[in-house]
C-alpha cells in the first residue's frame, strides 16, 4: 500500500517517465503502462504542472517548492498546497513520480 502524500516529503520522476519540451508543449512520457490507466500517452502539462513538475527533483518538501511557486505565480501558498498536493497524488497513481528516499 502507498503511504499518504504529505506536505513534508519530497518527491521525484520516477525511472519509467521522461519529461520533454516540444515547440510550446512539455509533456511527461510513461515509458511503461501503469495502473493508473496511462498507456504510454504523453502526459501534457501546463505552465503550472510543469513548474510543480520541475520542482519535483526530490531535493525539497512540497511545502517548501509550493511556497515558491505561489510567489512565481502570484497565488496564495495555502491554493498552492492544495493543488501540488491533487497533482502529486495522480502522478504516483500514474506512477510517473516517486517518493525520494530520506523524506
């Protein structure tokens, strides 16, 4: 069973996806079928989910690149917080990101 997401761990691309930027597209592709129901389709983000993405380098706490990221984008960091967090739960259970050790 996975553990809960939570504001205080960190998080990272998992080995199965790869991220690519194409022209004004950057879309995240499954290099293998998920449970989650992604069957190697490309996965494209906008300006924000590829933010979150980016931040997602297992380096920070989400709470900690939500709190950048609601500077960047000017929103409230407790919006922000909501929204990393719905996020990050469909990228596990598209198996796309994982949990970075140590978190």
């Amino acid at each position: 069973m996975k553990s809960e997401v939570t504001l205080e761990k960190h998080y990272a691309a998992s080995r199965v996806a790869i991220a690519r930027e194409i022209g004004d597209e950057f879309m995240i592709i499954p290099l293998e079928t998920s449970a989650g129901g992604v069957d190697n389709e490309p996965y494209i983000l906008n300006r924000t989910g590829r933010a979150i993405w980016q931040g997602l380098d297992g380096s920070k706490s989400l709470k900690d690149t939500a709190a950048e990221l609601a500077v960047r984008f000017d929103v409230p960091v407790k919006t922000m917080e909501q929204d990393m967090l719905e996020f990050v739960k469909k990228l596990l259970k598209m198996n796309l990101i994982v949990e970075a050790p140590g978190s």
